[in-house]
C-alpha cells in the first residue's frame, strides 16, 4: 500500500482553503479508492496575516488526514515548498499552489504515470487563463532564456505543480541553497522524467502572490542558481569595451599629432558614461552572485517551524522520520 502526500503551500489564502481542501480530497478519495491507497495532505501555513491558519485548523477537525505545518513567519514561496515536501512522509509526493490556478483533478493522471515508472510527473501550462499579456509574454521569455542560459534541461511554460516519487524528495532534501528554485533542481537531480499538458486555471480569489518585483527576483534567483553564463558576459563586455577603448586612445593620439583633434564636452562625458555604465553592469553582476555566497555560508537553517500538527494517517512505521523543528 502507498501513501500519496500532496503539499500546498499557502500565505494569505482564506478565499481558497475551503474549495481547495474539498477538491484535493475529492480527487483523493476516488483516486485511492481504486488501490487501497492512503494518502495525506500537507498545508504549509507561510507566516499569514489573514485567517488562513485558523481556517486550516478548523478543517482539520473533520479532515484527520490533514498536517499544518506552520512556519514562524514567511520566508517565501520556495522556502515553504521546502518545507512542506521535506514534512511529507510519501512514497509519492505532490506538489501544488494553493490559489486553484493548479488543478487538483490532474493528480489522478500524476498517478498514472507515476504507476508506469516514472519519478518526476511535471504539468506544463498549455493556456494561461486570467492573466494579462505582459505576464504571459514575459513569463514565456523567462523559460525560453534560462532553459538556453543554463546547462540543465529545464521544461519550458513549466511551474512546481509536480508529482515526485521518494527517491526525488530524498534527493533535494540534500541540496540546501537559500536561494531556491525547485523546479530548476528537480530537473537537476535527473530522474525519470515525463510532462503533462493542461490549462491552468484564473485564480479562485485574492491577489497574486508574485508581483512584477518578486518576479524578476524570482527569475534572478533561477538564472544566478544555474548558469554562470552572466559572469562571463561582463567578462566578454569587459574585454569588448578595452579593445573599443585602445582602438579610440589610438585615434585620439593620432588625431592629436595630426592637429585635427579639438577638445570637446560631449565626448568626455559619453566616454565616462559609457565606460562607468559598462563596470557598474559587471559589478552589478558580480555583486548577484557574492550575495548569495555571502547567505549561503552563514549556514543559517533554511525555514524555522512553530508548531507542527500531524495527520493521523501514518505511513508504515520504518518511514515515519523525526519530528522537524528547523531545516
């Protein structure tokens, strides 16, 4: 018998804890009825100000399969899926958002494909619905350009809803980065992999979680996390402008000997824009890059948890793992 985990991290959801709950266990229960397959959720709570926490324990007393995992306060989205898949105890694990845009009925097809041997069961978005031009073209952009930047074969129009198989899990349990981007090191781990096409779906209610800011952050993180490619631009940049810059002293000098050289503002001034623009960009770059080397190596745990309450659905005893208090 197998026991499926599906994880749901959520911050400041209260419209959608209801419907969301309901679905995911509707599609459970039909799914595991056919198997005799048990199976659990787990809702990461990450730092809400709403009634999102208090609504999951109110659920909870009439879904004893149901695990709160209830950060001490938002460390982000990344951080909470983090959390949330290291605290599930399934042979298979599922990963989703908790704002409905990721349907719960296509787990039912995760499963199967996970029944034919495969370890990672990815959705890839055929449609977006609800969301504007700019973000669908800039969404489609990030994909394209960090799937040619990096050297690990990351599936385009592709977010975290997945099925992982154990053995994945265990696998990106060992890689403990600040700065994640899970489905970049999912694809890294390797694995057998496979996509499902789908529509993902407008948002049930509330605001999206990833403004304009968060997502250039976001895309930050996957690029500086899997490529070095942008140091070696402003390394390429820098060996560009020198040559640009030998080549025009050589001129100046000439023309100066020549008698044909008059000094002039604008030229100054576009000369030290240009050249004091193009190391801004490098130690622009560089400066990503020591960032993240600088919160990597003062080693503090990646999430903090304040309370912890288990389902009552357990998997068989030698999997169960030790209460977490921090990771």
């Amino acid at each position: 018998m197998s026991l499926i985990s599906v994880v749901v991290p959520l911050k400041d959801e209260e419209g959608n804890v209801v419907q969301l709950l309901a679905r995911i266990t509707t599609v459970l229960e039909r799914a595991m009825q056919e198997r005799g397959d048990d199976y659990e959720i787990v809702a990461v709570d990450d730092g809400s100000t709403d009634a999102t926490l208090a609504m999951l324990r109110e659920a909870q007393a009439g879904q004893p399969r149901l695990t709160i995992v209830s950060l001490s306060r938002n460390f982000g989205h990344q951080i909470a899926a983090t959390a949330g898949l290291e605290t599930a105890r399934g042979d298979a694990v599922i990963l989703m958002d908790g704002d409905l845009q990721d349907p719960p009925e296509l787990i039912e097809a995760f499963l199967r494909k996970w029944r034919e041997g495969y370890d990672v069961v990815y959705a890839t978005r055929r449609a977006r619905k609800g969301e504007g031009t700019f973000k669908i073209l800039t969404a489609r952009a990030f994909y394209r350009i960090i799937r040619r930047l990096t050297n690990v074969s990351i599936p385009v129009d592709t977010g975290d809803f997945r099925l992982m198989d154990r053995r994945v899990i265990e696998a990106l349990a060992q890689t403990r980065e600040r700065h994640r981007f899970l489905r970049g090191l999912v694809s890294w781990v390797g694995f057998k992999q496979t996509g499902i096409e789908y529509e993902r779906d407008a948002r049930h209610s509330g605001r999206t979680k990833y403004p304009l800011s968060k997502m250039v952050r976001f895309a930050f993180d996957g690029i500086t996390s899997f490529s070095e490619i942008p140091l070696r631009f402003a390394t390429v940049l820098g060996f560009v402008v020198s040559a640009f810059a030998f080549v025009y002293t050589a001129i100046v000098i000439v023309l100066k000997f020549t008698g044909h050289n008059e000094p002039g503002y604008t030229s100054t001034m576009v000369a030290i824009l240009f050249f004091g623009g193009v190391q801004l960009i490098g130690i622009g770059i560089l400066g990503e890059y020591v960032g993240r080397i600088y919160d990597q190596v003062k080693g503090r745990p990646l999430y903090l948890i304040s309370t912890l309450e288990r389902a009552s659905a357990r998997p068989p005893a030698e999997r169960v793992p030790a209460e977490p208090v921090s990771q």
